[in-house]
C-alpha cells in the first residue's frame, strides 16, 4: 500500500546549485571543449542585452558559481573576477537598445549569445544555452537547458559575466544621465525610472522604445527577470 505524501511544510527549503554534470557528459560523448552562454538584461525599459559564453576549465572550477540572480552585488564581482582568472575562455557581447527594437528582445539575446560564442578564442564543439531556444547559427552543436543557469556551472559562469558586465555598462550610463538614475536600477521599471521618463522624457539610443510604456512597437516587457538581482 502506497505510502501516503505528508502536507506538512518542509522545516528547509532546498536549493539545487549547478554543478558540471552536463559537461562531464559532453566530455565523455567526445565534445569538449563545452562553452555555457547566457545574457543578462532581457526585462529592462533602458540599455543593451548582455551576453557572456565561458568555457571552464575542468581542473580549477571557482567555488560559488550559481545563477546570478541567486547572488548579491559583491558576490557577484568577486566571482567574476575569479572566472576570469581561471576560465580557458571568456567572451562577451552585446545588442544594444535600437537592436532590440528593430527586432524583439527574444532574437536580441539569441543574436547576443552568438555572437559571445563565435567570439571565444577557444572553439567549442558544443554550446549549452540558458533556456528553451538555442541561438541560430552557431559554429557548432547547441543545447537548451531550461533554468540552466541553476544547473550547469558554465552557464552560470556565464550568467555572472554577464551580469556584471551589464552593470558596469549601466553604472557608465548613469554617470552620463543623471537625471535617471540607471546605476541603482540598472535600467528596470522602478518608480524612479519611471518617473524620470516622465519628466524628463526618454533617452534616444539608449530606451527601448518598442517597450511599455513607450509602446511604439507593442512590446511587452518580458517577465523573466525580477528585481532580485537589484542590490
């Protein structure tokens, strides 16, 4: 007889962290080296989508490495500057506002992610990609991971990079306009951002105008990521 499943709360929540499962696989299917690519910056009203593929190396992993989301500000940059320092290759790019409108967020970060790939110094022979779609027309075969950054170490490397590569591009934007704030929002719909839209009107270049609330091209502002990675 079927044991019956408890309704009581459990006393710890379980965290899953990444770890290099998915490599090692990869690695014994005979594809490595094996780069994890992500973005950062697919729900902001203001600036570029961020993207970072990394290959790590199997020997010397940094300790720590988790979705960025699930780190704080400091926590973030001390990773970064170790996966760096230990990775056989790190690539970064980016997609700025006006391509964003002139296609849609979703073929930005893809378009974002490729160009990271194709920009590694070392050739991979396979891609895992945050998410459900992999990026059209990578050099080599590509894989979807759903929450991968929560589950394969290269991608949430990669997720750090990207993370933090955006920041400082937004704290530089911030520097620029002062009026809006973007080194404490990072360009999200935060009352602040909001309310200096209002008074001071958008930034050419640098707003998304086919976002709410400029809704020139009916986009919504996706959902996918929160403020929790605000800090």
């Amino acid at each position: 007889m079927a044991r019956a499943r408890s309704d009581s709360p459990l006393l710890f929540e379980i965290v899953e962290r990444p770890d290099f499962s998915f490599e090692t696989k990869a690695m014994a299917e005979g594809l490595w080296p094996v780069a994890g690519m992500d973005e950062a910056g697919r729900g902001p009203l203001a600036g570029p989508v961020v993207a970072a593929a990394v290959v790590l190396d199997p020997a010397n992993i940094p300790d720590g490495l988790d979705d960025s989301k699930r780190l704080s500000h400091l926590q973030r940059e001390a990773l970064f500057l170790k996966i760096l320092g230990s990775a056989l290759a790190v690539s970064m790019a980016s997609v700025s506002a006006e391509g964003i409108d002139g296609s849609n967020i979703l073929k930005a970060s893809l378009e974002a992610m490729r160009r990271a790939l194709v920009g590694l110094s070392v050739q991979p022979k396979l891609a895992l990609a945050d998410g459900r779609d992999v990026p059209p027309g990578l050099p080599c075969e590509g894989r979807a991971l759903i929450k991968g950054d929560q589950r394969s170490q290269s991608i949430a490397a990669a997720s750090i990079v990207a993370k933090v590569m955006r920041d400082r591009m937004m704290c530089g934007c911030g520097n620029r306009h002062a009026h809006y704030g973007f080194e404490l929002h990072m360009g999200y719909a935060t009352v602040r951002h909001r309310t200096a839209i209002e008074v001071h009107g958008p930034v050419a270049r640098l707003h998304r105008a086919s976002f709410a609330p400029f809704r020139l091209g009916g986009t919504e502002v996706p959902d996918e990521e929160s403020f929790s990675g605000l800090d």
